[in-house]
C-alpha cells in the first residue's frame, strides 16, 4: 500500500476485553448475524463521522482477553457480522429515504395544488376592488400559498440529502474490513 493510499484509511480502534462486548447482549445468534451494541455502534459511527468522507475505513478490534480462535478466524466472523449489522443500516435508510420521497412527491402535489387555489382566489378577490382589504386578502392568499410549499421544498432541498449521506456513510462502514488482534500481538 502507497504513502497516499494508507493515508485514505481511517482506522478505528476498539479496545475490548472480549469480542462479545461489541455485540448486543440479548441477541442470542451467532457472531455473523448478530447486532452491535448500540454503545458499540455509535462509538463506531461517531469516529467514522471524524474520517474525511472520501477516506475509506478499517476496524482494528483490540481484544484484552485470548480466545482460543486464531486473529484470522476472530477477524473474519466479527468482520462479517460488522459488514451485515451496516448493511441492514443502509437498506433501512434507503426505505426511509424511499418514504421521505414518497411523502415529498404527496406533500408536493397537495402544495401546488393549493398554491393554485390560492392564487385563483386571490385573483378572484383582486378583481372584486382595488381597496386595500382586497389587495390584503389577495396578498395573505399567495402568502398562504407559498407557505403550502414550504414542507415539500423541506423534504426536496435539505431532508433528502442529509439521509443520502447517512447512507454513504454507513456504505463506508458496511464495507469496512474488520482485523481482531488479540493480546500477544496488540503491538504492530
């Protein structure tokens, strides 16, 4: 690996005393299939979240109890249930994604829809006089109009992106390569 290429990785660094404290107590599956510990997850997420976006991470799980699996095995079965805990993460924000579109498409029609029953209205009284009641009433009309459009251009502008980069950011952890190293070789 180049100077440039290891400098891309971001390594996080767990320092346990066994591998089951990285998963969630109650969860009684094996190792590949089981769920981190929500401690475990946001500590993993909260220093994913310090590593430049565009740099690609790596797991190094230190453990301070020997086991009587080898680092290579440790690293594979707590590797692939890391890389399976992620990838649910990502399939369920791409759902809510999916949901936040579909509510931004209804929230849409509903608030064009009503901009322009509002400005009907609005230039419907207009046309009634040219007191400033009128002209209020048709003001206070588009302005509701527009306020209408408020949530869908929420969803569309700021809400949308912000779960896309949820979802590239637990895409880099779903494919994140996982190494167990056990006490006698803590040092490297």
């Amino acid at each position: 690996m180049t100077d440039r290429a290891a400098a891309a990785v971001g390594r996080i660094e767990l320092k346990l005393r066994d591998v089951a404290q990285l998963f969630h107590t109650l969860d009684p599956s094996p190792f590949r299939e089981r769920t981190l510990d929500a401690t475990a997850e946001q500590f993993i997420v909260g220093w994913a979240s310090d590593v430049p976006h565009r740099a690609e991470l790596e797991l190094l799980v230190h453990l301070s109890e020997p086991r009587k699996e080898s680092e290579a095995e440790l690293s594979a079965l707590v590797g692939e249930a890391v890389r399976n805990h992620f990838a649910y993460l990502v399939e369920a924000k791409r759902r809510e994604y999916r949901a936040l579109m579909a509510r931004g498409r209804t929230s849409l029609a509903i608030g064009l829809a009503f901009l322009g029953v509002c400005v009907l209205l609005g230039n419907a009284v207009a046309r009634l006089g040219v007191s400033p009641f009128f002209l209020l009433a048709r003001e206070s009309l588009l302005i509701g109009g527009w306020v209408a459009m408020w949530r869908p251009l929420e969803i569309f502008l700021y809400d949308s992106w912000v779960l896309r980069r949820a979802e590239r950011d637990l895409a880099r952890l779903a494919r994140m390569p996982v190494r167990v190293a056990l006490p006698d070789r803590l040092a490297h």
